[in-house]
C-alpha cells in the first residue's frame, strides 16, 4: 500500500439514511472529496464522497455504497486511502506521515536511537513514536526542526538531536 496514503477515517453513521461522520487527515480538509477514488485497506473503493456538512469534530458525508445506517455504523474506524499520485506534491519541509513510517532514527553521531513506528499528534504538534533497536518501550520524540533537523527520505534515515535524556542517555 506504499503508493497510496491515509486521508481520512469513517466515524460511523450521521442519521439513519447512510450518511457517514468522515475524519478528514488532508491540510485542507474539504480536500478529501477530491481524492476519489479512495480505498479501504480491505480493498473496498468508494469512487464517490460529498460532503454535506460539519460536525463535532467530523464532517457528514455520502458515500456511494454506503445506504444504511447500518452499513455506515459496520465501517466506523475503517481507514480510507488516496492514491499518492492524486495528492499534491509537498515544498520540501513536509512529509506525508506514510513516508516517516519505517525510516532509521539516528542521533547526529551516527548512533541508531530506532526506528519510527507512527506519527502522532495529540493537539500540540507531531510526535514521532520511535521503536529503540533493543525493544524497550517506544519513545516519544517532538518532530520540531529543533529535535529532528534532518528527513532523508531517499537515504530511509532522519537524523535526530532529541532533547536531553529523551532516549535514557
């Protein structure tokens, strides 16, 4: 699934006609309906989104093939993705959050601190959860230019100068 990117998530049903509660993950939110046609990754598609109003926290959407509450409400947390190439290219200070996944943390010494296993964000910013080689607990690590001043996507690295005591050293 390396060629296609999570844009949003179903949140369950919005009423009882199959309207859909849709989180959208795009940097303009109402972007998402143009990315069509988006993918679940059970191999579902859905050529066709319409918004057709905000929520709390969400967006009320139709969705072809989805007509019931019921069919919405089965596919609440389901993931759907864009096929990278239907997205916009990126300036070079930004990632999309699939191409962080995997990559090597280093420290600007060379030393692995481990390995990004998702990107997070709890409202203050993103986080990257880092996986350490000797598969101690995850380790937090702000993705701020101060803490990781180097994304080397074709090298699969990023260089890192986490704060202090982050990584237990």
């Amino acid at each position: 699934m390396s060629d296609l990117i999570c844009v949003g998530r179903l949140a369950g049903a919005f009423g009882v006609r199959g309207e859909v509660r849709l989180k959208s993950f795009c940097a303009d939110p109402e972007a998402i309906a143009d990315y069509v046609p988006l993918v679940t990754d059970q191999g579902r598609e859905f050529r066709q989104v319409v918004l057709t109003g905000q929520g709390s926290g969400a967006y009320t959407a139709r969705i072809d093939g989805i007509t019931t509450k019921e069919e919405a409400d089965a596919l609440k947390g389901v993931d759907l993705f864009a096929p990278r190439d239907r997205l916009p290219a990126l300036p070079d200070d930004e990632y999309y959050h699939a191409d962080l996944i995997g990559l090597a943390v280093h420290d600007s010494g060379g030393a692995l601190l481990g390995t990004v296993r998702a990107v997070l964000n709890h409202g203050a910013g993103d986080l990257l959860e880092v996986l350490p080689p000797n598969g101690q607990a995850t380790v937090l690590l702000p993705f701020t230019l101060a803490a990781v001043p180097t994304v080397d996507l074709a090298a699969g690295r990023i260089v890192a100068d986490p704060p202090e005591g982050l990584f237990g050293g």
